[in-house]
C-alpha cells in the first residue's frame, strides 16, 4: 500500500497517514472477518495474544506489513502477528497466525515475520510461542524451483530446540507446512476445535481417493492415542492459560535456572519449617499388597508444594506419569509409574513417553525425580511386534545422557529392566531410597520359582512356598540398604524432605559440569 502525501505535507499529517494504514489491520477494522472467526468459536489472533502476555507489554513488529497484492485490504499483516512481549514478566516473542487473513497461509511476506520472530528469539534467547493455524504454503506465492531457498524455518526452529523453549498451541485447521512446527516443538497444546495433520481433506481425497474430515485430525487422535501433542484445552483461553502454566516452570534458555519460587532455603528455615514430614496420610496411600492398584496421581500431590502438579500427555500411555511440580519452589520433573493402568507395566508408548521428557528436562536444567512401583516390562508377540525391543531402551540412553541431578524412590515394585529405566542406581542418581514396602530384583520371587523348578509337580507345595519365601525375602530394601546399594530406607513420611534436601543441595551447582564430561546444549529430539 503506497503512503500518497503532498510534497508540502507536514510531519504530523504524514505520521496520520501511516497511522491510517496501521489501523486497517486492527481487529476493530475489520468487524465481518472478526465475526466470522468468533462464528468458529474462535479468538482472532491479536485477541489471543493481549489474553496470553502480560497486560500492555505486546510489542507489533510489522504492523505495516502487507500481502503481495497490496491493493486488497485483507491482505493486512498477510496473515501472521509477530512481536516481544512478556509472559509473568518474562520476555517471550510471539508468532499468532492470522486465519482471518489469507487463512493464514505462508506467503512470501508472512515467511518473512515469522523469520524475524525466530532471529529474535535465537539471538536473544528466549522463549518462541506459537499459536497456529492454516493448510501450509500459499499456492500462488510458492509455485516453482525459485522457492528451494526458504526461510530457513526449520534449521532455525532446530537451531533454537533446546537452547530456549518452543512452546505452539493448534488453534484452529492446522495441516502442511503449519503442522510441521508441531513436531520441532517443545510443548503442543491443541484444542478440541482444531485438527492437525500433515495433509488436510483435500489433500488427501487428491491424493489417495480417501474421504477424510476435519475431525479424523482431532486432538483426541493426538492426545491420547498416539501422543503427538501434550495437553488437550477446550477452547482458546484454556490453551493460553495452558501455554502459561507451562512457561512458568522453565527458564528463559538452557544456560539458565528455572524460576524459583520464594522459598527459604534449608539455612533459612526456622525449626518448624525445616521439617518437611508428611502427615501420616500418606501410609495409607499405597496399598502393601503389590497386586492391588491405587492412583500414583495422589501421592504425587502429597509430595509436591500446594498439590499443584502440571501433567504432560495426560492421556496417552497412562501407565506412566510425566510432570511438572515444585518442590520448595524448586521445579522438578517426575517420572512415575501409575498402578491404576495396566499395573504401572513399561510398553512402547511410555517408553517414548519418558524418553521425550527427560530430554526436555535435561535441555532446561530441571532437576527429575522418579516415583517407582513397575512390575516390569510388558512381555509377548504383540508387544514386539511394536518394536519395544529399541523403544525400551530410550529413556535408559536418555538417562545415560542427561546430566541433571536424579532422585529416584522405590515406592513398591521395581522388577527387571523396568527398574533401571526408572531411574536406577547405575545412573548415579543424587537420592537413591527405598520405601519399606519396596521390593526389587530381576523378577519377581514367584516367577523366578516357576522358571527354575516349574509351575507344579517339580516341588512340593512346602518346598514351593518355602523357595518363594526366601526370594521375597531377598527382595526386600533391608538386603540392598546393608551392602550400601541403596542410600537408606526412608519413612514414606519422610519422603518430601528427603528430595527437599537434595534439590536445596544442588540449586546452586552449575548444570552440565561433570568431572567427566564437557559442557554442551542439546536439542529436543522429535521422536
């Protein structure tokens, strides 16, 4: 849009004429295109972004910025907001594609904001959030052989994994090109309303002849069964409430600290605060039976400050918990297995679940405590078939990796392989305790009687039992506690303070600083 004004114009009649353009693109401009997005249930992107960031603190970059045809006046901004702002005083940038616009497609000028945005946030270092929506590519902008030099949006996004965090959230139609930064993400909230694929509809009847839909994207598809995206919202203002909660618990880069809360230190504690013990609720959360299931969810709240914990993936591979907590402000991540699904048992999907989260625990500096009570990995033709003969051994190379302190707790059940995948002691964990309820060895007593001498008939009933009785016996922490294998056998009382003490003892030591292994950054796998 060319700026028309006399030669003898003043300054301030030409700043009116630029202001007069800048506003065309504001929402109240455009009152049928903000009308359409609110008839899809939907924020518009500029209403997204005043309810995410710090009241007042959005700062535009490109709020002149046009379409290649300039003389449409929905070509404004060309589909994409872009700008600093700050998140709980935090300085973020943040990139909210323009359905309203374009359907927010990527033409040349919206490839080239969204470029800025990630040039500020790889030179400044700090957090890129996204919130996304559009079918990729804009056809009439990206035809030919001249569009195999990009905008390097992928080198750039896997340039800034792991160095500070991307955080998306899948706002509307979300295919292509836009779907793709799903997967170079930290974190993806997706809501109800909104479908993710790589291909849309048209696409794919184009392709394959299939008749797809919308809603054979949802987020249900991605939340709980294959576990692309972390947290499921309702509507857009769950979603950035979302993106904040999880901001809250991470630095602003990997070269820095989680915030911490205001919270004394064990020097600072007067006497009755530095006595963390739990209230004796918490011998009555766990069953003694190892055969009976309880929600792993409960004592996790029991540890954590205020009960306040933020899940990832909630519904996807349920066997395992993974989270964001505090602990004496501190943030830590948990790992735990959660009895109430398929016994608390490791499978594939738990396994690329943990694995994923320790690498964005180890990337950010953020301490991982690991809740134990696993009977093991899950066994038999099917289960191999999911190639869990390689999938089980990611989070144990993850671990292998990482160089965050861990702290691990055998709550109950901790057999097999299972038990160094959660944080066993080969990894050198800061906390090494078991629970007096805890039982660990390579397998369980009674399966190890059934493979040395047969289910029955090999041995009597009495020589059967009393063979059980003694590998039970073995199990039991007091053996691991008087050969030093273990650091103690805690009162489950005892528990909070005991991570306590040790994320206190470790808030000051430098990250990625051991003796035996040079410094480094790493990025986010997308698994």
């Amino acid at each position: 849009m060319t700026v028309h004004t006399r030669p003898e114009a003043t300054l301030g009649e030409q700043t009116q004429a630029y202001s007069d353009i800048r506003s065309r693109s504001a929402d109240e401009s455009r009152p049928s295109a903000v009308d359409a997005q609110h008839g899809r249930g939907a924020m518009t992107a500029r209403e997204r972004v005043d309810y995410l960031v710090d009241t007042g603190s959005f700062a535009e970059l490109g709020s002149l910025a046009w379409g290649a045809d300039r003389n449409i006046a929905d070509s404004a901004g060309d589909g994409i907001v872009i700008g600093r702002a700050y998140i709980d005083a935090r300085p973020v940038v943040v990139v909210a594609y323009d359905f309203t616009v374009n359907g927010a497609s990527m033409g040349r000028v919206n490839d080239e904001k969204f470029a800025r945005a990630r040039q500020i946030s790889l030179r400044s270092g700090i957090p890129l959030v996204m919130l996304i929506e559009g079918g990729g590519a804009r056809i009439t902008e990206r035809m030919g052989s001249t569009t195999i030099r990009g905008h390097e949006r992928f080198s750039d996004l896997g340039l800034l994994s792991g160095w500070a965090p991307i955080v998306t959230g899948v706002v509307g139609p979300t295919y292509a090109g836009h779907a793709n930064l799903v997967a170079l993400s930290d974190f993806v909230v997706m809501t109800t309303k909104a479908s993710l694929g790589l291909a849309g509809p048209r696409l794919v009847k184009a392709a394959t002849g299939e008749e797809v839909t919308q809603s054979d994207f949802n987020s249900a598809l991605h939340a709980r069964k294959i576990g692309s995206i972390d947290r499921e919202a309702a509507d857009d203002a769950e979603l950035l409430d979302i993106i904040r909660g999880y901001l809250s618990y991470l630095p602003s880069n990997c070269s820095l600290k989680p915030p911490r809360l205001n919270y004394p230190t064990i020097a600072e504690r007067d006497d009755e605060r530095l006595d963390e013990r739990l209230d004796d609720e918490v011998l009555t959360l766990v069953p003694a039976e190892s055969s009976r299931a309880y929600d792993m969810r409960r004592l996790v709240a029991t540890v954590v400050d205020d009960g306040e914990f933020f899940e990832l993936k909630p519904g996807f591979a349920r066997n395992v918990i993974t989270a964001f907590a505090r602990v004496g402000g501190h943030s830590v991540g948990i790992i735990a297995n959660n009895p109430l699904f398929m016994a608390g048992v490791l499978d594939g999907d738990s396994s690329d679940k943990m694995a994923r989260f320790i690498n964005i625990c180890d990337a950010y500096n953020i301490p991982i405590l690991v809740l134990v009570d696993v009977p093991g990995y899950i066994v038999g033709v099917q289960a191999e078939r999911t190639n869990l003969v390689r999938r089980s051994m990611r989070p144990l190379w993850e671990l292998s990796q990482s160089t965050v302190p861990i702290m691990t707790v055998v709550i109950r059940k901790a057999y097999g392989l299972a038990y160094h995948t959660m944080g066993g002691a080969e990894f050198h964990p800061e906390l090494m305790v078991c629970w007096p309820t805890a039982r660990v060895s390579p397998m369980g007593a009674e399966g190890a009687v059934n493979i040395l001498h047969g289910k029955k008939g090999i041995v009597d009933d009495e020589r059967r039992a009393a063979l059980i009785d003694t590998y039970k016996a073995l199990e039991e922490p007091i053996a691991a506690a008087e050969e030093f294998k273990i650091d103690d056998v805690i009162d489950p009382r005892d528990t909070r303070q005991a991570i306590l003490r040790i994320l206190d003892f470790v808030a000051d030591r430098p990250h990625q600083t051991g003796h035996w292994r040079p410094a480094k950054r790493r990025g986010i796998s997308p698994h």
